[in-house]
C-alpha cells in the first residue's frame, strides 16, 4: 500500500464543489486532510491518500482532469 501527501490547488470555479466527497467514493483509498485553507474564490488542501499506488495515480489523474493542480509533498 502506497501513501502520498497532496497538495491539491483548486481553481475558482471548484472552490464550492465537493471534491473530497467525490473523491472518496470514486476511488479506493484512505484520505486524510492534513491542512486547508478554502476561501470561496479559491482554495488548497494539503491530505494524505493511502492505497494501491495504482488507485493512488488514478486518483490524481481524475482530480488533474477536473482541473485541480496536484502537487506531491512526498
């Protein structure tokens, strides 16, 4: 099982949507938020995702193609 600290950048336009939750469901991983700061014009969230590396890159895949930066911390 892998675990990487995100950090997840979020653009304007998804500031109010339930990315997280979304996340959480579509995808077999552990999630942990470790840091956040959410605004309602932008925000970030730093969480730590353990799973099968390959759910953990599918995972990123599917929040970069929503438009989210993703940013490994390690």
């Amino acid at each position: 099982m892998a675990t990487h600290i995100l950090r997840l950048n979020y653009p304007p336009s998804l500031a109010g949507q339930p990315v997280i939750q979304q996340l959480i469901r579509q995808f077999e991983l552990s999630v942990n938020i470790r840091q956040a700061q959410i605004t309602l014009h932008e925000g970030w969230i730093e969480l730590e995702a353990s799973g099968l590396e390959a759910e953990v890159e599918r995972a990123i895949d599917w929040l970069s193609s929503k438009g989210i930066q993703v940013d490994r911390v390690t």
